[in-house]
C-alpha cells in the first residue's frame, strides 16, 4: 500500500497570515485578545490560540470597550468596523488579502450602478461580510437551479462575483449558466476563487487518478476542505473528510493500493503528518509527495499591527519563528 501527499496542501498564505496576527496580537498586547468568529475554520487552530489566550465570540457586544480585537480571515462587513469604531476596541484586521479584493469589487461595482450577484454558500462568514459591502446592490446565488429563478432589476447593469474557496469546476458551470442567460453580465478583472483553492484542487484532482482512496484532512466548517472531498469523489475516487486520524476507519483501508493525503487551506500539517505516520504504521510505504505547483505566495502583516510591533522595540523576539518581516506592502 502506497501513500501519495498532494503538494500544495495545507496552510495557504491568508490562513498563515491571520494565525500569525493573532498570535503576534497575544504576544504584543498580552492576553486576553479577543478574536470575531473562528480564525479560521479548523478546531485543532482554535484551540491552540484559546489556550494562548484568544477569546472567540460570535458579536462584537460580548468585546469589552477598549479591548483588542481581531478579525478572522473571511472578512467583515463595514457595519462591523463602524460598530467597533463606536465601542473604542482596537480592531486588527486579518482578512484574508484576496477576501479583500472581492470587497472591493463589490464596491466599484455597486458605484457603477450595477446589481450584483455573488456565488457562494448562505450563511458563510465570507459571504455575509462580502454582501455587507453592498447589501442593497447583492444577491446570493449557490448553484445552476437559482440562475434560473433569478430575477434582476437591468440586465444591460450587472455582474458577478464569488466566494473565494468554492469548486472550481461547479463554479465555472454556475457563471457559464449566468452569462448564457445574462450575455451582458460583467465579471471581475481576475478570478475571485483563489489560487490556494485552485491549486489544492487541481493536486487532489492528480491524486485521485492515481489512488482508490482519498482521505482529506479538514474541519467540517471549511468550505475549501468539503469541496476538495467532493473533487476527489467526481474524480473516481472514495474520499472522506477527516478532522483527524481519530476520523478515520480502519476498515477504509481495506484492500485499497493506493491512497492519497490532502489538507484544506485551514489545517495544519501536524495532522496530515499525524495520519501519514499512523497510516506507515499500518503497513503502508513511506509516503511520497505528488506536486501539482508550486506555491509561493506570501502575506505581509496588517499595516497597524505592524507599526505597534516596530514601535515596541520587541519586534525580534516577537516575530521569532514566524519568518515574518515588518513590511506591510
């Protein structure tokens, strides 16, 4: 039995990033540093920064005035930058850069007079903040069948965004669907699915060529890791999402050849090293890494998180294994 690790997996440069602020926030400003909904979705990272001193909450009213808090990476909308505004905290931004960017596509469209229809999962933290960009301008739609019972105020005045961590290959199905029926509609410069969802995609999409089973390494929560489970599975593949190797069923491994290890953008690699060692320990060869692309990306710290940790004159010490620098462009 061979293990076959996709490459990339894994962390991806906003999960890296936010983790870091908080982190560097705990150690800066000291504890307790308050943190708007989850990270990042992935319980294991969670429970590490709440054991550091992170306190999660659901609203902004449980964050005492004057209290530092930050942001998870999926984004907020501008209703709650205003409202910790009004409540004096010191908010720290860790969206995701790429988040951001969809943001500010939501506002140059809406300035432009268009209506604007957003692809994505209802109730997804990065959906709610981006529709907060323009609530009056947006409309959500999450598959084929919405697009046909979608209704639009000028068809000659619109344009389409996404989420960021969806499918790629349905994504693409929904906006064909979109611009057949809309052949006016506009899109953004650049995609908005990001280059981590894409890459992990595209290295599942190698792995479940090659292997009977796919074990993804991710938190139910994560849309990224859900949707690398549903890749492998339209690829021919048995996958399953795992929160761990605790997860998972020793009687998947039965008679399968081959099996493939990912993770989603939000996990860290402990785990997958976890389940590979448990895995060698079941009989299976040493695990080989099966690379799609290469990844590069690197995101540099809030620009105010960065000035109070220059002006602090502990900078070194506090950066310490991040390998992170103090430039925020």
């Amino acid at each position: 039995m061979e293990i076959l690790l996709a490459s990339p997996r894994g962390y991806c440069a906003g999960v890296d990033r936010a983790i870091d602020v908080v982190t560097i926030a705990l150690e800066l400003y000291g504890a307790p540093v308050y943190v708007r909904h989850e990270i990042v979705h992935n319980r294991h990272v969670v429970e590490s920064l709440r054991a550091r001193g992170a306190i999660f909450v659901d609203e902004l009213a449980d964050v005492p005035r004057g209290a530092v808090v930050v942001f998870s990476a999926h984004g907020v909308s501008p209703a709650i930058r205003r409202e910790a505004e009004e409540r004096g905290l010191k908010a720290i931004d860790a969206t995701c850069p790429l988040v951001t960017k969809v943001h500010l596509e939501a506002l140059r469209f809406a300035k432009g007079g268009h209506q604007i229809v957003l692809i994505g999962h209802a109730g997804h933290a990065e959906v709610e903040g981006t529709m907060g960009e323009a609530p009056d301008s947006m409309v959500l739609v999450q598959n084929k069948d919405d697009v046909a019972k979608l209704e639009v105020k000028d068809p000659a005045k619109l344009a389409y965004l996404t989420q960021t961590t969806l499918s790629v290959d349905e994504t693409t199905v929904i906006i064909d669907a979109l611009k057949e029926r809309f052949p006016e509609m506009r899109g953004p410069a650049r995609e908005d699915i990001c280059y981590a969802t894409t890459n992990r995609q595209a290295a599942v999409k190698e792995l479940a060529a090659r292997c009977d089973l796919v074990l993804v390494v991710g938190s139910p929560t994560s849309s990224n890791s859900s949707r690398l489970r549903e890749v492998a599975e339209l690829c021919g593949a048995t996958s399953y999402l795992v929160e761990s190797v605790q997860d998972v069923d020793p009687a998947w491994l039965a008679g399968k050849r081959s099996i493939g290890v990912t993770a989603g953008a939000s996990t860290p690699e402990h785990l997958v090293s976890e389940l590979v060692a448990w895995l060698e320990a079941k009989g299976a060869a040493p695990a080989k890494d099966l690379v799609a692309v290469e990844e590069t990306m690197f995101f540099h710290l809030p620009s105010d998180l960065a000035k109070d940790l220059e002006s602090s004159g502990r900078a070194e010490t506090i950066l310490g294994e991040s390998g992170r620098t103090l430039r925020t462009r």
